[in-house]
C-alpha cells in the first residue's frame, strides 16, 4: 500500500516538478548504467594481467601491460571526472543555476542599454556566460588528462604554455562559430511562423554542410599545421587506389598532429568532385617524429637499409617504432575510402538530418507547454534559447540515448562492411598488420567485457575484425 500510495502522491505533484523530478532520475540512471558497464570494463584490466592465447602471436606482453595500465588510468580518470560532471549538473539544476545565468546575462544587457525585449542579445551573452562556465570548471580535468594521464604514457607532445594558447584559441573560435549561428537560428524560429521548425532545419542543414566544407581548409590549419603529401610512391599508390574506385580525389595532406600528442587517425573531406585525404603524420612509419626522436636514442642512422647496425638494435627499433608502412597505410585508406563507396558516409547524413528534423518538429510542439519552463524555474518567461536547452537537452535525453546505442550498433556495422571493401581491394593481410600496429601505437586494450563494448565501442573489438579479416583471407 505504501509504495502505490507514494505513486498516486507523485502524479498529484504539480506537472513541473514531475518533470523536474523526472529529468533528475533519468540522469542518474544513466550515470549509474554507465558507472555499472564501466565497472565491469574495469574488472577486465585488473584481472587480465597475462596474454590471452589467442593473442600470443599478435601481442608482446610489455605492449599489452602498458596497453592495460593506460586504460586502467583513463578508467579510474572517467570515473572522476563523471562523477563530477554528474554532481555538477544536478546541483546546477537543483539551485536555480540555469534561470540565475539567464537573469545574470539580462543584468549584463542592461548595462550596455538593452532591455529584455532583446531576447536575441540576451541569448548570446547568456551562451558566452555559459561556455565560459563550462571551459573553466573543465580546465583542470582537461589538464590532469593532457599532463598526467597522456604524460605518464607517452602520448602528451605539447607544452603548458602550447596548451593554454590552444584553449583559449579554440574558446575563440567557437565563440566566433556558435554566437552567430545562434543569433541566426533563434531570428528564424522567431519569425518562422506555424512552420518555422522547417526553415530553422534547412538553416542547420545548410550550417552543417558548411562547417564540413571548410573546417579542414579554414579551421583546422588554426590548430594544426597541414602540408601536401611530397610526391613520391606513397602518393602515386593513394592516387592510383582512388582511381580504380572512381574516388575524386583531389589534395593528400599531411597534417602535423605529433605537436599535440601521438595518437594517429586518418579521414577525408569534401563534396561533390572535391575530396581530399587528410594522414596524420604519426600514422606515417616515415614521417612521424617519434621514430626520429627513437632512431637518435638508438644510435642508429636514418637509413633504409640499417647496415652496419646490430640486430639487437634494429630488433629494439621496430619494436618501438611508430606508424605504419606505405602498404598499411594504403589498407586503411582502402578502409575508410570502403566508407564512401558504400555510401556510409551519406547514410549518415541522411540519418543525422532525419534525427534533426525530428527534434526540431518535436520542439515546436513542446515549445508552449509554460510547464516545461516552470519546471527549471522559468515562471513569468519563456525565452526561445532556454526552451531549445531544456527540450533538446533534456526532455529528449531518453531518446537520445536510444539513438546512440542504435548508431554505434550501426557504426560496427558499417566498419566491418569497409574491412571487406579493403579486402576485395586486396588489402586484407596489409590491414591486418595495421590493425595490429594502431592498437599498439594508441595503446588499446584488446580484452574487452561484452556488455561495455555492445554499449560503447563505435568499432568492432580488435580480435572480431581480425578475425574477420582472417577469415577473408582464407576465402
């Protein structure tokens, strides 16, 4: 009776504290879903302590112990810094701190002369307030990531000093990006009329597609120093490959990501008859600093064919070196050119702008429920902005999280899919190296709890894709 009592005594409660009450709960019960399948992850880096057989003949046991205290640090990191963010946010929610930022930035407007009737001006020094906020209160766990976790493990290359200046850099940016692409999207909903959900869609669309288009050419060369890939075979090899699959591929770069830390990736861009590759040159066997940095230890000089070393060195060296080889490097360029010719990367879109055009129709019928407001303390206003924070944010959260799973089901999908395109490129045993040589030089743990990886990892644990591909190799 107790329990049914205490049921019919919340659905008496006013609707905004139901959905106050609501969003709290459902918060925390993700926090504590996620801290449950992290815990199991966790268990599996303490208990794993050996090589498992069936990666004796792909793993050296130094590797996998350093693969093993790397994510055994990042666990017990995000542990922390989760469950602050976790508190954070509740405590913000429970004492007023998003209606408090609202009247804070209206007081600032008032100093400059503009009254509440400027809700768009208001909007973005609350944004500005906002982002501020969240880039300092983040600024120590970000530091203790970059300068002790990735530090102890050798993947951190930048300075304090190069640090600070990339932060405030990016703060910079960001700023000059989001404030007036707010300004631009809260115009359209305020005028849009019975459909403004539509325009204020084709805006974001429209927005997407743009940052895409120029974020390699105008925006990352802000952060990173890009240079076109010498010719040579390397090139000629990427350009041929391309070729065959009707790629139009138009620039190679290589960006110097080594400056900020170790860890390799590789993409491409563009639309249309414009696509360009992007390496970074820690995934290049000969352009990453650290094989330099390895060689000068050594002793050894840069030379291809290594006479007059002993093997005990050169033994030593490949160990230790980092990146891939040209033929690896041209089966993970198969792999993620396998992504575009079979249309993920379309597939994507086309889904991300049918979940967009979801959340905007959704906000538009929400957006008059005065309780949604009531519910985080707006009782005499309700602001465009803060209706798109408290819907998109929150009332959608179960939703977004089905959508997660859903997509990252999807993602390893898709990566298996482009495996078996590098494959048919006659890439399988080359990819298979390089699979191997990526895990080690990023340092990924290849055990992992089935629950934790279902949940979380984009792309198939390592030993399924190898297989995959041994298998395809057998074929």
């Amino acid at each position: 009776m107790g329990m049914w009592a205490s049921l019919d005594a919340m659905w008496e409660m006013p609707a905004e504290k139901r959905i106050f009450g609501a969003v709290l709960l459902f918060s925390w019960t993700v926090y504590l879903w996620e801290t449950f399948l992290a815990q199991r992850q966790r268990r599996i880096y303490k208990t794993t302590t050996r090589v498992p057989p069936e990666l004796g003949q792909i793993m050296d046991s130094e590797t996998f112990e350093k693969s093993r205290l790397y994510q055994l640090d990042k666990s017990t990191f995000s542990f922390w810094s989760g469950l602050y963010s976790e508190i954070e946010g509740t405590l913000i929610l429970l004492f007023g701190g998003i209606p408090y930022l609202w009247r804070l930035s209206g007081r600032f407007c008032g100093y400059a002369g503009f009254g509440p009737e400027y809700e768009i001006t208001q909007s973005l020094v609350f944004l500005l307030l906002a982002t501020l906020f969240s880039a300092l209160t983040g600024l120590p766990w970000s530091l203790y990531n970059t300068f002790v976790i990735e530090e102890k493990h050798g993947f951190n290359q930048q300075t304090l000093g190069f640090f600070m200046k990339d932060a405030v850099k990016k703060f910079i940016v960001t700023q000059c990006i989001l404030l007036p692409v707010s300004s631009l999207l809260l115009y359209i909903i305020k005028i849009g009329g019975d459909y403004f959900f539509i325009y204020a869609w084709l805006f974001t669309l429209v927005v997407s597609l743009v940052l895409v288009t120029i974020y390699a050419d105008y925006i990352a060369p802000l952060f990173d120093k890009f240079t076109p890939l010498p010719e040579g075979k390397l090139k000629q090899e990427i350009e041929v490959m391309a070729k065959s699959i009707d790629f139009p591929l138009t620039k190679v770069y290589v960006v110097e990501g080594s400056k900020r830390s170790s860890h390799s990736n590789a993409y491409f861009y563009g639309f249309f008859k414009n696509k360009r590759i992007v390496l970074f040159d820690t995934l290049l066997e000969e352009y990453s600093v650290l094989n330099k940095d390895i060689l000068e230890e050594s002793g050894m000089e840069p030379r291809k064919d290594g006479e007059g070393d002993s093997e005990e060195i050169k033994a030593k060296v490949k160990n230790k070196k980092q990146g891939c080889k040209n033929e690896e490097v041209l089966a993970v360029l198969g792999h993620e050119l396998g992504h575009w010719k079979l249309g993920h990367t379309v597939k994507n879109i086309i889904i991300s702008q049918m979940n967009s055009f979801l959340c905007f129709f959704l906000f538009a019928v929400l957006i008059g429920r005065k309780e949604l407001f009531a519910a985080f303390g707006f009782y005499t206003s309700q602001p465009t902005l803060i209706g798109l924070l408290i819907i998109f944010q929150f009332i959608f959260s179960p939703y977004n999280e089905v959508l997660s799973f859903c997509l990252t089901v999807l993602s390893r999908r898709f990566e298996f899919q482009a495996d078996a395109f590098a494959k048919k490129l006659g890439k399988a045993n080359d990819l298979y190296s390089a699979l191997i040589k990526l895990n080690k030089d990023n340092l990924g743990f290849p055990v992992s709890d089935w629950l934790f990886s279902m949940w979380h990892y984009s792309h198939p644990p390592l030993l399924e894709r190898l297989q995959a591909l041994e298998n395809s190799k057998q074929d």
